[in-house]
C-alpha cells in the first residue's frame, strides 16, 4: 500500500461538480492499493496515518499528529500511485491492485480510521474526482508500507 499524504489546511474532493468530502486541518491522503496488500495492510496504514507526526508544536517541531491536533483526513484512492513508467511513455499499472480488491482495503483504511477516533472524509471509488489540496507547508510526505 503507498500514500502520499499533505498536511493541510484545508482539502475537497468534487466528483461531476458536486463536493463530495472536505476537510480543515489535517491531512489529505492520496491511496493506492497493490496486489498482495491485505486488511493488516490496511489496518498498519490507518495506525500509521493517525500517528503520523508531521504538525508543528510550539516550538515549530514536527512532534504532533493529526490525532494531537484535532484534525480530520482526506482520503482518496488514487490507483496510478503504482504506476510505473520508467519504460516508453505511457505508465504501466499492472502493479495496482484491481477495483475489487483495492476498494474494499481502502474503505478498511478509511474504517479503521474511523475506529481511532478520526473524521474521515472520503472520495468516490472509481470517479473522476477533482481534488482541491492547500498544502500547509508545504509538508508532503510518501508512505509504503510492506504487505501482511
């Protein structure tokens, strides 16, 4: 499972003009599954979004998390995060676990979440999203994680 996570200061997801997920404070989370990843996957995922310590303490120090600043996540599943295309011109996605599969693992994410005490907003699966991103930093950070 990979995530490119952006602190915030505030984020939208807009599917056919319509917003369908927004955020303040937190942290807007770009999802994409692979084969082999599975609800532990997903579960350490959750864990380590909540965690995650990338917000300032007093003394401008990334020592807080999204749970310490009482934020909320953005999350939105984004298959082309595995893609590869360090051949010819157009990326291979072969690496991107199908929608069966990832759907289900990224609303694990998204519950598991929810189980820590976290607001999650969320995306639509599948759709043609627009996404409106106010990086606060900017902070961006790449997170993979193993399968199992």
């Amino acid at each position: 499972m990979r995530a490119v996570i952006q602190r915030v200061s505030a984020a939208s997801v807009s599917v056919d003009g319509t917003v369908v997920g927004a955020i303040g404070t937190g942290l807007c989370v770009l999802i994409g599954v692979t084969r082999g990843d599975d609800a532990a996957t997903a579960h350490k995922m959750a864990e380590k979004l909540w965690g995650l310590r990338i917000f300032a303490d007093q003394a401008a120090m990334m020592n807080l998390s999204v749970a310490d600043v009482g934020g909320s996540l953005l999350v939105i599943s984004q298959f082309t995060l595995y893609g590869d295309a360090r051949r010819g011109r157009r990326p291979s996605f072969v690496e991107a676990a199908p929608g069966p599969v990832a759907e289900p693992l990224v609303d694990a994410v998204c519950a598991t979440l929810r189980g820590l005490g976290a607001p999650v907003e969320t995306g639509v699966f599948g759709a043609d999203m627009a996404v409106e991103i106010h990086n606060d930093g900017p902070v961006t950070i790449i997170l993979d994680l193993d399968a199992g």
